[in-house]
C-alpha cells in the first residue's frame, strides 16, 4: 500500500486502486480528552446513520487539502478549533461497494484524525 500524504492535496481523480476505481475523499476526526480519557462524538441528525453517534467530519473539497479539510469539517460540526498541527492521521480506510451494479460506484477513502488539543465552546 502506497504511503499517504494528508497535507497533499488530492483529487478524485488521482487516487486509484488496484481495481483503478476512482476513489471520494473524506475525513473522519475523533476529538480526545486525554485528561478525562474520554471521546467527543456527534449526534447524526440525518442522512446515512441518522440517530448514531459518531466522530465528525465529511468530504474534501477540490481546493483543500485532506488535513485543511478535517480542521474545517471540525469546526463547522462540533465548534472547537484545532490547528493542523494539532490533527494526527492514524488511519485511511477504503470502502468498496462490491454488489452487482455497482462497477461504477466510487471507492470511499477516508483518512482518521486524532486531535487531542483544541480551544472553543463545544456546539451543537
């Protein structure tokens, strides 16, 4: 598996797998209270996975980078401010659509943040 850069910025277009599938950039950050070894999650109020909790994030803009987005996608969702710094990559997850009819779907590649310092009031 090839190493990934998240302060790169990519398209859809660039990356490919090995099935040469194009592939839909997100971020998923977990927030973490280190002193209180507790997670921050969001309530899902729509969409896919409505009434779970979950970490915060969404897709890659085509002007951003993947670590820009996280800090974006941070923000606007939970309301506190890291720097890009303050975002460790720990992970990037491939999800293919394998069932009939789906040849053409995009892979989801979604890169895993970290950030165990921040600042501001947490919304909702």
């Amino acid at each position: 598996m090839a190493t990934v850069d998240p302060s790169a910025s990519m398209t859809c277009a660039t990356m490919t797998s090995s099935s040469s599938k194009p592939h839909k950039l997100y971020n998923l950050i977990l927030p973490i209270s280190l002193n209180r070894k507790q997670v921050l999650l969001g309530y899902k109020r729509r969409g896919f996975g409505v009434g779970k909790f979950n970490g915060f994030g969404g897709k890659v803009e085509p002007h951003e980078t993947i670590v820009a987005s996280a800090k974006r996608e941070l923000e606007e969702e939970s309301g506190i401010v890291c720097t890009e710094d303050q975002l460790h990559h720990h992970a990037v997850l491939l999800l293919e659509t394998v069932a009939p009819g789906a040849e053409k779907e995009k892979i989801l590649e979604i890169h895993v943040f970290v950030c165990t310092e921040w600042e501001g009031q947490i919304v909702e």
